[in-house]
C-alpha cells in the first residue's frame, strides 16, 4: 500500500527554504543578494565606504540576508533584517552613497507595510500567507514608485550645473571615454572619442530626465526598460569608475512597477534551474 501523502501547511510551506510563496518572497531573496553584492563590493573598495564597512559587524548582516534568504516569509526575521540594514546603511554617515540612500527609504516603506499587515492580522510570528504577501506588496508599491521616481529625478536636477555639462570636468565624459576600451585601436583613433566626450553629459542628462517620466507614465515599461539599460551601460564601465554597486541596490526596486511578472521571472530562474540562479548574480 501507498503511504498517504503528506499534508502540507501553510506555515510548513512558508518556511521550508528555497521555496517562494506569493508575491513577496521572490523580492526579498532578490534584495538579499543584491545587499550581500553592495557589501561585498564596499568591504573590498579601497575608500572611505570600505573603512567604514570595517566598523561595522558585516558578518551578522551578512548571516541574517543569509538565513532571509531561506526563509523569506518569516516575519520576525525580515524585520530584523530591513532594520539592520538601514541602521548599518546609516551608521555610515558621509561614506552613505546615493543609492544606499534611496534603498532604505524604499526599505523602510516596505516594513511600514509588513508591520501594518502583522497588526491587522494580530499575530507577528507565523509566516505570511501568499494573500498576506500580495498586501504587502500592494502596499508599499504606490510609496516606492514615487520615492525612485522622485530620487531619480533629483539626481537630474543636481546635474543642473555649468560643471557636469563642461566634458572636461564632467564625470559624464569619464564613464563614456572608458567605455572605448571595449573597442579596437582602430575605432578609438577616429573622431569618436571627442565626439562622445561632447554629448555625454546632454546625453545622461536626457535619460536621468527621461526616466522618472516614464516611471510615472500610465504605462511603465519604457520607464523600468530605460532604467535597466542606464544601468547597464553604467556597469559596463571598467575599473577604476565602475560603479554597478548603483544598479545593485536600485535595479531590484523596480520590482515594485511589475511584481507579477517580475515574481514569475525570479521563481522561474530559482526554481528548477538554480545554476542560472546562481549565474545571473555572479554576472551582476
């Protein structure tokens, strides 16, 4: 005779690791590992962000990521894990990037939302059902996409100034001149270079400019398609100006503008085929 199957609960369910319930769990292991990829990237840079890594206990935030990762519907541990991360984001101080910056504002909507659902449903500790995590989700949305939004228009407004839009001072002529060394000696010695130094800074201009617009349009995939490509082109920079630590910690925000098809995306590459999984973050 055949054994019967053995039932599954929802909180079995919930906490057995690698499997992703609902909407939320596939953007928490998500965000895990690009934060195990910004701090990575600190600790090893030889600036005051890797001093200030130095200070901090990397290996408990490092050791909870890990053990969210497992576990992402746990409630006690996801909030501890997005407010370790915030406390470690800003115990930095003047070494706190940008984008580091515009990561815990989105964090700390999203435990606004993760509390608001424990408190209505009376109980913290058992993990949440997928019902749960869609509110969750449908919650802190509409707060994240204005924060990004509006942080990245920010970004264009500060780049307002004679300094940026003069090539020779602009860190928008550095990025592009570099991006010659992915090609032949015998395309750099055209004109390319000084023509690509001159429409750089107009050019990044356009599309930090283009992209919180599109963000906010009515139809938002041109706005999560230009982010993404921006980000790309800024990761495919070589040393020593690479900074694809930005698009680690912002990229996964975007998240948010599509969850549905981003949720059956990262389920799809984690599911059967966990060396793609494991692919794709060693690429980013």
């Amino acid at each position: 005779r055949e054994a019967p199957a053995r039932r599954s609960t929802p909180q079995r369910e919930g906490m057995e690791p690698f499997r992703a319930q609902g909407l939320l769990a596939p953007y928490v292991r998500l965000w895990c590992v690009s934060n195990a990829l910004r701090i990575a990237s600190g600790t090893s840079a030889a600036t005051a962000l890797g001093d200030a890594l130095a200070g901090q206990p990397t290996a408990v935030l490092l050791g909870l990521l890990t053990l969210l990762g497992l576990f992402p519907t746990s409630p006690p541990l996801l909030a501890t894990t997005l407010i370790a991360r915030a406390v470690s984001n800003l115990a930095k101080g003047a070494a706190l990037g940008n984008s580091q910056t515009w990561g815990t504002l989105t964090d700390l909507s999203l435990l606004g939302a993760l509390c608001e659902t424990l408190a209505l449903r009376g109980r913290w500790l058992p993990p949440l059902s997928a019902e749960e995590e869609a509110a969750i989700v449908r919650s802190c949305a509409p707060a994240v996409r204005v924060q990004l939004a509006t942080v990245y228009a920010a970004s264009a407004l500060w780049k307002l100034n004679s300094s940026f839009a003069e090539p020779r001072r602009s860190c928008a002529a550095v990025f592009a001149l570099q991006m010659l060394e992915h090609l032949p000696p015998a395309v750099t010695a055209t004109p390319l270079p000084a023509l690509m130094a001159a429409a750089a800074p107009a050019l990044v201009l356009l599309v930090e400019t283009a992209i919180p617009a599109l963000l906010l349009a009515p139809c938002c995939w041109a706005g999560v398609s230009s982010a993404l490509s921006f980000h790309l082109a800024i990761a495919a920079c070589p040393p020593p100006n690479n900074i694809a630590s930005f698009g680690a910690t912002t990229v996964p925000r975007l998240f948010f503008w599509i969850p549905e098809e981003a949720a059956a995306a990262l389920r799809e590459a984690a599911g059967p085929r966990p060396l793609a999984a494991v692919a794709m973050a060693a690429a980013a």
